[in-house]
C-alpha cells in the first residue's frame, strides 16, 4: 500500500514537472513569434526601399555603358587613323634611308633597312587594298623598287668583294684533307674567303629577297659559276705543269737546257750531257742484262726505249690528273653547296648548283675524254699504261656520291653521262689493246729473246687485276662476256671470272702473235723464240699470280703451257737432225776401206764440220735469258749430240782415209761438248 503511494507521488511531481516545461516552451514560441513579425516588418521595409534604389540606378547605368561604348569607338578611331596616316607618310619618312642604300657592314644595320622595306609592302599592300587609285601608292611603288634594286645590287657587291678563285695548292690541300688518311693537319688558309660576318648579311639579305619572289639566283649564278671555273681551269692548268715538270723527258730537258747567263756555250754543253746520259743509261742497259741474264725485247735503240718510257708517263700522268680533276669539282661542287645554303630556296637549290658547276663539269669531260683517248691510243700500241683508264673510271664512281650529295635531289646527269662514257671507253681499250697484239708489226730481236709483246701483256694484265672490282661489273654487262661466263660453273667471284676470261682472250691472241713473229727464224732460233716467250709467260704468270685467276676460265691453262713448252724443246733438238744425219752410215764400213769408203768418210766429216761451224756460229748468238731453261737445253744437246758423235768419232777417227786426218778429223767429243758449253752465253 505504501509502495502504490511513493509510485503515486512521483507520477505527480513528474507531471507537475512537464507541464511548467510546457508553459516555457509555449512562451518562447511567442516570443520567436513575435520576433519573425519584426524581422519580416524590416525586412519588406528594405525590399521597397531597394525597389526605390533601382528605379533610381538603372537609368545611370545604361548611360555609362554607352558612354563605354562612345569611348572605345573613339580609341579605336584614332587609332586607325594614325595607322592610315603612317601609311601616308612612311613614303617621306623613309625616303632618305632607301635612297642611301643599305649598310652591309652588319646584319644589325641591314636589319633596318630590310625593316623599313617591310614597311613600304605594307604600305603597298594597304593601298592595293583600300585605295589603288591613290597616289600615294605611285610614290610607295617607286621607292619600294628602288629599295630592292639597291638591295639586289648591294648583295652582288657583297657576294663580288666575297668570292675569289681557289688557288690550286689550297684546291689540293682540300683534296688531301678529304682522300687521305694519314693527313693530320694540312693548311687551308684561303679555302673560305668569306668572314662569318658577310656570310650571315648575305644570308639576311637573300631571305629577304626570296621571301620577296626575287631570290638572288642570277647573281649567284653569274658571279660564283665564273669563280668556280676559273678555279677549275687554274687547278686544271698547275697539275699540268707538274705532271710535265715531273716526267723524264722534261726533267732531262730542263737539265739539259739549263741556261748560264755568263756563258755562250749551252748548246755545245746540251749535246756533251746528252751524249753522256745517253752512254751511261746504254751501259747500264748492258750491264744488267749481263748480270741477270735477262736481255727483253728486240734491240731498241735507247733513244726509243726512253721516248717510250716518257710516252707511258705522260699517258699515265694525263689519267691521274684527269683524276684528280674530278675530285676538283666535288670539292668545287661541296663548296659552292655549302656557300649557296641560306641563299637561296632548298627547292632551288639543286638546279642552281646544276647549272653553276655546269662549265667544271664540262671541263671535267674534256679533260677525261682526252685522257681515255690517250689510253686508247696506249692501248693500240700495246702499252702497260692503257690500263690507267680503268683507275680514272674506278675513281670517277668513287666520286659519285660525293656529287650527288652536292647536287641533292637533283641527279647529276653530266657526271652520270661522264661515268658512261669513260667506262665505254674503258671496255674499248680491251678489245683495241687485243687488236694491238694482233696488229703488232714488231719484228722479234735477231737473238731470239723474249718479245715486248709478253712484257707488256704480263704488265698490262697485272695492272687490270689491281682494278677488279670496276673492270668485273663493267665486262659483265657486255653480252658476249656474259655469255661466256654463263657457260662456266663453280666460280663464287663474279668478277674474278669476267678478268680471266678476258685473260684468257689476251693470251691467246698472244700466242697466235707470237707464233707468227716466229715464222720470220729459221726453225732452231723460231723454237728458241716461242719457248723463250713462252717460258716467260708462264713464269710472269706464277709469279704475279695470274695463273690462278686464269685457271678460273682456263683450268687446265698451265698444263697446256707446260705442253707448248716441251713441244718447243722437242722441235729445237729436230734441228740437229741434218747435223746428225752427216754422223750416219746407211752400213757399215768394210775392215779393209775401199777408195769410195774413204771418200765417203771424208764427205761425212768435211759436211759435220762445215755445218758444225755454222751451227755453233749461229746458235752462240741465240739467246735464252732464263738461266734453268738455258743449262737444261746445254744438257739436252749434249744428251742428243755427243752419243752419236762420240759413237762416229771412235769407230771411224782412227781409219786410214786419208793422208792428213787432220784435214778431216777436226772436233773431239770433249771440244764438241765445250762448244755446246758455250751456246746462248753471248747474246744472254
């Protein structure tokens, strides 16, 4: 019961307690109440006071925008204005700084004249637009042309007072610094005549000028192409007059004709050096032939022999200065490449360059087609030196890229038609130096020893070696050498296999050569003529290693000179068949000699001895240079003479066929046998 009480009290309180927070909580809602009301009061008080501001405003601010408006079409105005007005006045303005001309002393002070070129085609362009009626623009126009020509005429002083003509000894020193290797430091001063400064003010004032529709094209053309050639032509002249300073003939001439100014003797001095050299080279000549054994060629006068020696320099010369001509022109071509840069357009440059080096080029032709026809001619006359061609050609391709990168994108067609030309050339020299041995009216020397024909096929040969790789690619693109290869199979190298074959056309038409100057000996000396010859192809062959290359179109090409070798041999000791033939009884003698046996022994050595005397005579005059060959031929005498000889000499010597044996009897074996000792040793 008193636990229902205490809950009961606590109930009260607890609702006593809620309803006085209620009365709190209902008057602050009056109170919020009351307070919103005076807040929405201000609040609509302000809202009708803004609406009276704006009523007020609005109007001041449209009157400032155009107000804006106004000022900024006025700005613009004058601005315009004063635009159009420059344009009206830049014609007097700058008058007097076009009619001076521009100051090509720095780009700076080109700078402002270009600028004020600007100026006037702006001024131009203004007018055309606006107003082509105007006067003004005949006044703009005619500054503007003034401007530029004084432009175009100051680069072409600039361009006149920057170029000078290489001088050769820097033109060679160029060439040195790019082929060789081995040049550390080689001077060029001279190369580059033009400063940095006079390089970046021709520049600015092309770019000017091109952008302009006027690129300097002509005066380049006119003042560099002139330069470039006489460069050429002084290059062309000074190798010249080295290449002739350097030949014998010229230096003999030159000592000989050496003048004394406090004498009047010099031709009585001329013709004691002259006659003395000519002695002294003639005793030398002598002198190795004696000492080697080696006597080649028929008997020349040494006069020949040296006009020959001087004919094959100059031949060779002439090629290498073709030559050295050409790398001339690349480096000519790379220069004026390099000078031409930022003076005109890229896309104009090529054509320019074309037709700038257009008179080297045609130099070059001149100078190269001379020197492939001194190799022809070399070639007609079968000398050594027609194979420098081929070196002219090798270098000409060697330069082509060179070229083409100077001419770039363009193709340079001159030095292209140059290269076609020298290699047809090149292809015609083969085929005349064959027609030259078949030609050849040389007559062999009266001693039989080796021609000048095999001399020089073996020098013109090695010579060819040494340019393969040109000669190989040139040869396969001729049909009938191109048919031939076809027929050979096995062979890796390409090119190795078109030089044999060739070769193998020059040997052959050698040997029919030789065999028909052979016909001009009786038949001993013609067999020691062909083996001689033969001998020594065979050996030049091994020895410059010839023979293995020729064994590429030729296998069996050695075994067949070894054959023609052993024939010849066989043929020469025939020629003892009429010797022997005197030392021969159809039968033999009876013990007891009849008158007719008597005579026919007498016959038989009285015939032996007389044609004893006139082979030993002639065959002491033959000549075999080569020491092996001519011991092998003394034993193979002896091998066929003595036996028979000595057989005759002991069955019949003794006999009573005459009153004076001696008469008769005048050669022992062992004199026979010191006389064959003594054959080929004069002439060799």
């Amino acid at each position: 019961m008193m636990y229902a009480v205490e809950k009961k009290y606590e109930i009260e309180m607890k609702l006593k307690k809620e309803m006085m927070n209620m009365q709190e909580l209902k008057a602050a809602a009056n109170r919020s109440m009351s307070i919103a009301n005076d807040v929405c009061n201000v609040l609509g008080a302000c809202e009708q006071r803004l609406q009276q501001l704006e009523k007020a405003v609005l109007p001041l601010y449209g009157d400032t925008a155009r107000l804006q408006h106004i000022h900024q079409n006025m700005d613009r105005t004058v601005k315009s204005l004063e635009h159009v007005i420059n344009y009206y006045m830049v014609s007097r303005e700058l008058a007097d700084l076009i009619q001076n001309g521009p100051h090509t002393s720095t780009t700076e002070a080109l700078n402002i004249y270009l600028e004020a070129l600007d100026k006037l085609a702006e001024a131009q362009n203004y007018f055309n637009k606006n107003n082509p009626q105007s006067v003004e623009l005949e006044n703009i126009n005619q500054l503007y042309n003034t401007g530029v020509l004084k432009l175009e005429a100051s680069f072409e002083e600039l361009l006149s007072r920057n170029t000078r003509p290489l001088s050769p000894t820097t033109l060679m020193d160029m060439i040195a610094l790019e082929e060789d290797s081995s040049v550390d430091s080689i001077s060029v001063s001279g190369s580059n005549s033009t400063t940095v400064t006079s390089v970046e003010t021709m520049r600015a004032a092309a770019a000017w000028l091109s952008a302009a529709g006027r690129p300097p094209s002509g005066p380049l053309l006119a003042i560099r192409a002139p330069a470039a050639k006489n460069s050429l032509v002084a290059f062309k002249d000074y190798l010249r007059s080295r290449s002739m300073a350097a030949s014998p003939l010229m230096r003999s001439k030159n000592l000989l004709n050496r003048a004394d100014s406090t004498s009047r003797r010099t031709s009585k001095i001329q013709k004691v050096l002259e006659k003395r050299a000519i002695n002294i080279m003639m005793k030398a000549s002598q002198t190795l032939e004696q000492s080697t054994g080696l006597a080649i060629g028929p008997r020349r006068s040494i006069n020949d022999a040296y006009m020959e020696e001087c004919s094959e320099t100059l031949d060779e010369r002439e090629v290498e200065a073709a030559g050295t001509l050409a790398a001339a022109v690349c480096r000519i071509a790379r220069r004026e490449q390099r000078h031409a840069l930022g003076l005109v357009p890229l896309p104009r440059l090529s054509a320019l360059l074309a037709a700038l080096l257009k008179d080297c080029l045609g130099i070059l032709a001149t100078e190269v087609e001379r020197a492939c026809s001194r190799s022809r001619k070399a070639a007609s006359r079968c000398s050594s030196s027609a194979a420098a061609c081929w070196a002219l050609l090798a270098r000409l391709q060697k330069l082509q890229p060179d070229l083409q990168r100077a001419l770039h994108p363009a193709p340079p067609a001159p030095y292209t038609a140059l290269l076609q030309n020298c290699q047809h050339h090149c292809i015609r020299s083969l085929e005349e130096w064959v027609e030259g041995v078949r030609n050849d009216g040389a007559s062999g020397a009266v001693d039989g020893t080796v021609h000048q024909l095999p001399v020089a096929a073996l020098a013109y040969c090695q010579a060819l070696a040494a340019h393969l790789q040109v000669i190989g690619p040139a040869l396969n693109a001729e049909p009938a050498y191109a048919r031939a290869a076809s027929q050979i199979t096995g062979v890796q190298d390409r090119n190795a296999l078109m030089l044999s074959i060739y070769f193998r056309k020059v040997l052959a038409q050698l040997n029919l050569s030789l065999r028909n100057k052979g016909e001009q000996y009786p038949d001993a000396l013609k067999a020691i003529f062909l083996l001689n010859n033969t001998l020594y192809l065979l050996q030049g062959l091994q020895r410059s290693g010839l023979l293995d290359m020729l064994a590429l179109s030729e296998p069996d090409c050695e075994a067949g000179y070894r054959r023609m070798i052993n024939d010849y041999k066989n043929t020469y000791l025939q020629s003892w068949n009429k010797l022997l033939s005197h030392i021969t009884l159809d039968e033999p003698l009876p013990a007891k000699l009849r008158d007719k046996d008597r005579q026919l022994l007498k016959d038989k050595f009285s015939s032996f001895n007389r044609e004893w005397d006139e082979t030993t005579r002639a065959q002491r005059g033959y000549s075999v240079p080569d020491v092996e060959l001519r011991e092998s031929l003394k034993r193979d005498n002896k091998a066929a003479l003595l036996p028979p000889y000595t057989a005759f000499h002991q069955a019949h010597a003794h006999l009573p066929f005459s009153k004076n044996p001696d008469k008769y009897v005048k050669y022992t074996p062992m004199q026979i046998s010191t006389q064959l000792d003594g054959y080929f040793d004069e002439a060799a």
